[in-house]
C-alpha cells in the first residue's frame, strides 16, 4: 500500500510540475491594446490593459560626422589649355582673379607699343620711299628730316616693332605658363616647418653670415 501510494504521489507531483510550466510559458493574449510585450521566459505576449510599451526608435542616435571638404585642386592641363586660347582664362580657372586684370593690362601695353610702332615704321617708310629719285619732295617731313634720317627711323622702328612682337609672344607664354604652375602648386603647403633665413654664424675665418634651411 505504501508503495502505490507513494507511486501515485510521485506521478501527481509530476503532474503538477508539468501543468505549471506550461502555464508559465503561455498567456492569454489580450488583443484590445494590441500591445506585445516579451516575458521572462523570451515569448511573445500582450501588454495587460492600460498599459503602453514604449517602442524602440530604429533611427541611429549616433551622430554623424561631417565630411571633411577637399580643397578645390584645379587641372595643370585644362589651366594650360584655357591660358592658351583665351589669355588670363587659366588664371580664372585657377581662382586667381587678382591675376586676371594684371594680364589684360600686360595686353594693353604690348598692344599699345605694337599699334604705335607700326604707324610710325609706316609713316617713316612712306616718306623715305616718296624721296628717292625724287628732287622736290612733298611728305610732311621736308623740313624736319633729311633723307638719310628718315631711313634711320624706318629702320629703328621696324626694330622696335620687332621687339614688341617678341615680348608681347614672351608675355603670352609666361601667362600660359604661370597658369600651369598655379595649378600645381594651388595646394602647395607653406608652412613654418620649412624656413629659410640669413642668420650671424661663426666661423674659423670670423664672424659672418650664413644661409641656413631648417626642415622639420
């Protein structure tokens, strides 16, 4: 009797357990909220009436870090290229404006001696031409220049024109080549790091001055 007695206790205690378990991992859903919440035991439940869960934000708290902007770095080429058709566009281009009048008043000038060279050459030319051969001259020089004189300026000023057309080709290159230049160095770093400077240094022969480059 002891012995089935205690075989029926043990298989209602069992009993017992098995029930609560499964108590303890389902609830009666409560769908009027429509609320999940999640228990102990990791399933998913209904929030008891009247009472909110507050919902987890998706969006990343995180700040974002900005993006550090690249300094603008122009095309050595395309600055070259537009110096070359159109003079002072590579300077533009570059964004060195304060360069862009500096060429255009190198233009004026060049245009300025070009223009006036060529008048006075011709002007001289014609005049000396008119007086060969020819024993009553009538140019507007009679009075001022004699023959040999007039020669002398045709030729000076067809020197000077010269001059003019060689500087002035000098000048277009140099802007060319100052615009290709500029585009390389636009994001040079200048910094004190790298000094040169004249300072008093000693020297088996004496005191004197020295030339010294520090690189760090």
């Amino acid at each position: 009797m002891r012995l089935r007695a205690k075989f029926v206790f043990t298989i209602c205690a069992g009993a017992l357990l098995v029930a609560s378990h499964t108590c303890m991992a389902q609830a009666v859903p409560d769908t009027s909220l429509n609320n999940i919440i999640r228990d102990t035991a990791g399933q998913t439940k209904f929030a008891p009436r009247g009472v909110r869960t507050k919902a987890k934000s998706t969006a990343d708290s995180t700040p974002l870090i900005a993006k550090k902007k690249e300094p603008f770095q122009p095309n050595p080429k395309k600055a070259g290229l537009y110096s070359a058709i159109v003079p002072g566009l590579g300077q533009l281009y570059n964004r060195q404006y304060w360069k862009v009048p500096v060429v255009y008043a190198g233009l004026a000038v060049a245009g300025y001696f070009f223009i006036d060279n060529l008048n006075n050459y011709q002007d001289y030319r014609k005049a000396y031409i008119g007086r060969i051969n020819n024993p009553y001259p009538t140019d507007k020089y009679v009075a001022i220049y004699t023959t040999d004189q007039l020669q002398q300026l045709q030729n000076d000023y067809n020197k000077y024109l010269d001059m003019t057309v060689l500087f002035s080709t000098v000048g277009f290159a140099m802007q060319v080549i100052d615009a290709i230049t500029s585009a390389h160095l636009k994001n040079f770093d200048i910094s004190r790091d790298i000094s040169l400077k004249m300072r008093p240094v000693v020297t088996p022969f004496g005191p004197g001055l020295g030339l010294v480059m520090n690189m760090k």
